[in-house]
C-alpha cells in the first residue's frame, strides 16, 4: 500500500506502525479534520484463500468496527470512522502514543514488570472490563498485545476484533474450516477450548494468563506446541507464580490463580469483585491527609433558600439510629477537602501531615537522567503547612471566604515548592482554592482550578480514585453555578457512575452525588425525575447515616422543593416542617439550616393561601435572623422580602410598600443595583406603587428593572421578558393600549425565537 495513498479522499497513509494475520495499521492523517489517526486496514486474500475464510474475516472486521465504535470509556480504544474504499475495510482509531504490554514484556526481559506496575495495569484493566462487560461485551481476545500502556501511564484495551455480544449468537466461535477456536492459544480460556459457551469470565481467565506474564515474566503454560499449550489451559493446574517470583505479594498471586480456575463459576463472577479484591489487597501505604473534615456545600439552597451554601459540621447519628456499616464509622459527610472520606485516618493522623505519598507509577513521573530525588523537607515545615491548611478551612467555615483563599493560595505555592506540583497536598490545597473561588462569585475560575486539579490527580492517583472524583464532582456543581446544566448532568452522572463501582450505591460520598444530580435535574425542567432520585436518596440516607443526621435532613429538603415544583405544596409544606423541627432538635434553633427551613416553611404557606399564618412566621423569623446574623444579612433581608410580599397578600400595600423600599435600599447599597436580589426588590416596590394606583411611578420601576436585566441577562432572558411584560402591562393601565400591544408582540417573538433555538 502506497505511502501516497489517499483512504475515502480522506485520510492519508503515513507509515506503518503494526502488520498482522488480518491486516495492517498505519499513522494517518485526518485531512479533514487535521489531526493524527491510526488506521486499521483489512489486508486483501488471494484467490488460493477459501472464500469462506475471507468472508469470516470481512465479518470480524467489520464486528470490530461496531463494537469498539459502541464502546465509551478512558479504558478502551476510540473509533472514529469505518468504511469500505475500493474492496479495502478500513478502520479509523485515535492514534495511541505508547507500547502493547507485549512490547513492554519484551523489553523488561528477562525480567517481569515491577509489581506496582502490575497493580497499576490491572486496577485499569479491571474497571475497562467491567465497563465492557456491563454493555454484554466479551472481548474473547485479551492478551499483551491487545492491551495497551500509553506515555501518560493510561491502560487501553484494544481489537475488539472477535469480541461477541452477550445477547448475540449469529456469529459462530470458530473460523469455518479450521477447527480451532478463535482466540490466541497462550490466553484462551478452557471453554473457549472446548468451544462451549462463553460468558465475561472467560475474559477474566485471559486477565489471569495476562497478569501471570506480567508478574513471571512467562505465561502460565509456555509449551513449544500449540497443542500442549491448549491441553495445559485444560487439564493442567498452573504452577504458583510466587514459585517462580518471591517477591510477588500473596494477594496478587491468589488473585491470579483464582483466575485461572478451570471452571467459570470458580473464577471471580465479574469484574467489579475483581477490581474491589485488587484495590482491597494492595499493600503500598495510601496517602491519607490529615486535614479538618468540612461537609460538601449543598448545592440545593443557592438561590432558592436562604440556606447557607455550607451546612455546618453533622452532628453523630442519634444513638437509636441502625447500626452503620464499617466504613462510615467516625465519619461526617466526608472529607470535602480532599474526597477522602472512606478511608481510616490511622491513629497517629493527629501528629500532621507526614509528607510521604505514592503515586502512580508512570513514565512521565520519571526523573531525568543525572535528576536525583527531590529532598525530603523538614517534618516541620510540613506540619505547619498543614496547620495553615486548616486555619483556611476555618476561615471558610466562618464564611471568610476571600481571606480562605489567601491562605490557600500561599500554602499551595509552598507545599508546591516543598513537594512538588503533583504531592496530594498540593493538590489539596489547590482544590480549596477552586472551593472559595466558587464561594466568592468566581465560579469560572473555579472551574479551570478544578479542572487542572482533577487531571493531576487523574494522572497520579487513577481515574476512580476519590480524591479524582471529588473534583471532578466539584466541577459539576461549579457548571451548574455557571447555569450550564446539561454538562452538570453528564459529570454528575460519570463520577456517580464510578462511585458506584468503587464505593457501592449506599457510600455516603455515592449518596451526596445522587443529591446533587437530583438537584440538577430539577434545573434542567426534569421535575419528576428530581423529586423520584431525591425521595430514594433521603431514604438511603436515613437507613445508613440515621434519619436525624444533616445529610439525610438535607436531601429531605431537596424533597420538599421538588414537592413545591410539582405544585404539591401542601405534601411540600409537611416536608418543610418535619426539616425545621429535625433541625431545630439537632443543631438548634438560631442554626442558619434550621432558619433556612423556617423560610421555606414561609414560602409553602404563602403558597397556599396562608398569608396570616405566614406573616406571623417571616416576623419571627427576621427577628431571629437579625439577632444571629446581623439586620444587614442578605438572608435577614430575604426575610424582611417575604414579610413585605405577604403584607401585600393581605392587601396591607402601604406597609407592603415601605417595607420593599427599605429592603431595596439596603440591598443596592450592599449587593449593587443590578444584583438580582436588589431587582427583584424593586420590583416589589413596582406591584406595591400598581396596587396603591400610582401606575406612572410604578412604570419607571418596572422599566429600571427590564432595562437592569437586559442590560446583565440579555434580551430574550425569561427574567427580562417577565420583566417586559409588566411594563407592558403597566402601560396598558395607563391607557398607552397602542404602546403596551407593541411591547407584548416584541415579548412574543423574544420567546419564540428563544423557543426556537434562536439565541
């Protein structure tokens, strides 16, 4: 095939980078798109090949294409395009930058890898295998040089060539005519061998072959003949890879014999047991920060609430509560710092942070040649380093949260200089400098700082890693302060997918997602949806970490909203309440949570028509939020605006009146005049100037605020367009009817254009 060649007028061969039995792969060029691909083609036969053969192999070929093409997952191989030019199948892949595990046993020999390297490979493989085996897809081809290790210490599973779909059995097992079954003899499983069925477990026997070279340097049966290699995989038991290398831990070689089991229910049953059993059994010491826990923000309450975007820290489950499982003992709602809440701190965690941490083993953590080590630093430095780290998480407790991010700032450039860019405390200093970039009005900025903390931490820690997770989790809550839902809901929706894997669905850390996630589908209009996730996740959380504990309190809060949204306010109100009492008994009655359910309390009756009864509780409650939080408080004055609304419900309007004046003041000398809490207020003042007749002053009000609106949220914006339509209703009152019907016919093409896409 000519270097010149030109595949489909679209991708230009460069040079070959692999041959085999089926065909070649060659570096390409995507002229199209001007990126670097590798292309997979399918090798023409001859006329002296059987016709049927030729058929089995187009078909394999092409089953490869549809299969990997399905298939979306850091651990196996992206496909771009597939087609036919000229007789010739093609395949086009994202071109990988690395070696086969094949290629890498080659050149270690005669040495095997080392043994964190071996753990490394297989917690990724593992967690590819069970993705592929939750879409019903048995590869039926695992072996080294399917399995690819890139530069940047990710692990791919390749050529998914015979792969078969659980549900699919159109295609036969064996190659017509030959009599041998597909698959490569140093890997295959015993029923491959006896062409039997074949299910995920036979994948997991190839692992075990695969992970036995890997840690011996040798598959378990390494016969000259093809045939003797066969009748070993079985009849023969493999011989203990720790006779053959002492230093292999016991863990990994009772794994890997347990793979090898000759019978498929002996064998682990899938590979979520797998991967739990390798991550259970690692012996290198995990890093566990020695930081003050502080619960995740509860992404429910911002703007809705009053709620504090930080709950304070839980109280213990009540002592009546079911007993918890193993894993949550001494936990609150986990370590927000760094994710790492379902490990043990070990006993000694109170003395400061160690410095000591073991990353992923990877080429590009390597050091130059001629490089040593980085010098240990001075336990002392490392202690009071850790020691500012807290007093910035206390200054963000204390909602300081521009002083938080000084300190969090200057402690990530020293531990950066002391341990590097990549040391888990580094990393979880830069992590609290995206969470109070997020609570100081700067969520993009979040965003980026999340987002460079989630890759070092990918890239040192692995993919599903918690601390990982919990970044990746953050940048999921900042996207959706940033309003962009739909890509909240696709993070939302992967890190909970892997904290299921790892975790289970009961993991409190699990739990907090499908919180969030819920709460997320309620921005996205997805109403039933939000409130059927959050009902599951308050009883979840009621069963493990008790029925009174913040948590649990919080996600019943989330139920009532949704309750609200679907218009059930009297089931939402019941909810409210039972959340203010709970929090009232539990963390006191001045507690911002506990006066956050007071105000929506407030707001369920107001909505059903009980503004006497919820005028009587907005006086008490600004009351109260006055003597906790100060009378200038954003949410003493939310409050003091329910109290003015309601005033107006009972058609008392000049003291509805005087009191969203004052409210109005307050708030643009405090938030600014385009804050939308100080517009939502003015126009408040504009219904109470309607209601006393004074059309003309209400006009100008109105007119501030579509004006404010369009200026900071765009034209077609609902806000602005509900803005719009009350000045043109305003008019209309003031028998400007010609003015008011142009207005309302330029409201009506803003929303359908905006309906339309248009924007």
């Amino acid at each position: 095939m000519a270097e010149s060649r030109l595949i489909q007028g679209r991708y230009r061969l460069l040079d070959p980078i692999g041959r085999g039995g089926m065909g070649e792969v060659w570096r390409a060029r995507d002229e199209s798109l001007g990126r670097q691909v590798a292309v997979k083609c399918l090798k023409p036969l001859g006329p002296h090949h059987d016709p049927s053969f030729a058929r089995v192999l187009r078909e394999r070929f092409r089953r490869e294409a549809r299969v990997a093409a399905a298939l979306q997952h850091r651990g196996v191989t992206v496909v771009h395009d597939f087609g036919d030019d000229d007789g010739v199948l093609y395949l086009v892949m994202e071109l990988l930058e690395g070696h086969n595990l094949g290629q890498l046993l080659e050149d270690n020999r005669p040495r095997p890898l080392a043994v964190a390297e071996i753990e490394d490979i297989a917690e990724q493989v593992t967690a590819a295998l069970a993705y592929t085996h939750q879409q019903s897809i048995v590869h039926r081809d695992l072996k080294p040089a399917n399995i690819m290790r890139l530069t940047d210490g990710t692990v791919k599973i390749c050529d998914f060539g015979i792969a078969r779909l659980g549900h699919d059995i159109g295609f036969t097992s064996r190659l017509t005519g030959t009599g041998v079954a597909m698959g490569t003899p140093h890997y295959m499983s015993p029923e491959q061998i006896s062409g039997s069925e074949v299910d995920q477990r036979s994948d997991l026997y190839s692992f075990g072959c695969v992970l036995y070279e890997l840690a011996t340097g040798a598959p378990p049966f390494d016969h000259g003949d093809a045939w003797a290699i066969l009748v070993g995989h079985r009849d023969t038991v493999p011989e203990a890879p720790r006779a053959r290398r002492a230093d292999l831990p016991e863990y990994l070689e009772r794994i890997i014999l347990d793979l090898l089991a000759k019978r498929p229910e002996q064998r682990p049953q899938d590979a979520g047991e797998l991967a739990r059993r390798i991550t259970a059994g690692r012996t290198t010491p995990m890093y566990v920060p020695t930081v003050v826990a502080r619960p995740l923000p509860d992404p429910a309450a911002d703007g809705r609430s009053g709620a504090p975007r930080v709950p304070s820290p839980p109280a213990r489950p009540p002592a009546r509560a079911p007993r918890l499982p193993s894993w949550t003992q001494g936990m609150t709602t986990g370590h927000k710092a760094t994710g790492s809440g379902w490990r043990a701190t070990p006993p000694d965690a109170s003395a400061g942070l160690t410095g000591e941490w073991t990353a992923r083993p990877s080429s590009a953590l390597a050091l130059p040649p001629g490089r040593s080590e980085r010098p240990a630093p001075a336990a002392e430095s490392i202690t009071a380093l850790a020691g500012r780290h807290n007093a910035g998480l206390s200054l963000g407790r204390l909602g300081r949260w521009t002083e938080a991010g000084e300190v969090h700032r200057s402690v990530a450039a020293e531990r950066e200089r002391l341990l590097g860019p990549d040391h888990p405390d580094t990393l979880a200093s830069r992590y609290e400098i995206g969470f109070t970039l997020s609570r100081t009005g700067r969520p993009g900025d979040a965003l980026g700082e999340y987002a460079r903390v989630a890759q070092a931490r990918e890239r040192v820690l692995g993919v599903d890693h918690p601390d990982t997770l919990a970044a990746r989790q953050e940048m999921a809550y900042v996207l959706g302060q940033l309003g962009r839902h739909f890509e909240a809901h696709q993070a939302y929706t992967s890190v909970l997918a892997a904290r299921q894997r790892a975790m289970g669905p009961d993991h409190p850390d699990t739990l907090r997602c499908r919180h969030n996630l819920a709460f997320n589908l309620s921005r996205l209009g997805r109403l039933e949806e939000s409130y059927r996730m959050a009902a599951d996740v308050a009883v979840a959380r009621a069963r493990v970490l008790g029925p009174a504990h913040p948590d649990t309190l919080v996600t019943r809060y989330e139920v009532a909203y949704a309750l609200g949204q679907l218009g059930r306010w009297p089931e939402a109100l019941r909810a409210y309440q039972e959340v203010a009492e709970a929090r009232a008994r539990a963390l006191g009655p001045d507690h911002p949570d506990t006066l956050a359910a007071r105000y929506e309390v407030g707001i369920s009756l107001g909505r059903l028509g009980h503004s006497a009864q919820a005028l009587d509780l907005y006086r008490a409650l600004v009351a109260d939020r006055t003597r906790a939080q100060g009378a200038t408080h954003p949410e003493t004055l939310r409050a003091r605006h329910g109290l003015g609304v309601n005033l107006g419900r009972l058609g008392r309007w000049e003291e509805a009146l005087a009191e969203s004046r004052d409210v109005c003041a307050i708030r643009e000398r405090a938030l600014g005049a385009d804050h939308p809490d100080t517009l939502v207020s003015r126009r408040e003042v504009a219904v109470g100037l309607g209601w006393l007749g004074r059309w003309a002053d209400a006009l100008t009000e109105y007119r501030r605020v579509s004006a404010a609106r369009e200026r900071v949220l765009g034209a077609d914006h609902p806000d602005t367009l509900a803005s719009r339509t009350d000045e043109a209703n305003c008019l209309e009152q003031l028998g400007h009817r010609r003015e008011a019907a142009d207005l309302y016919r330029k409201v009506a093409a803003l929303r359908q254009r905006r309906a339309a896409g248009g924007r």
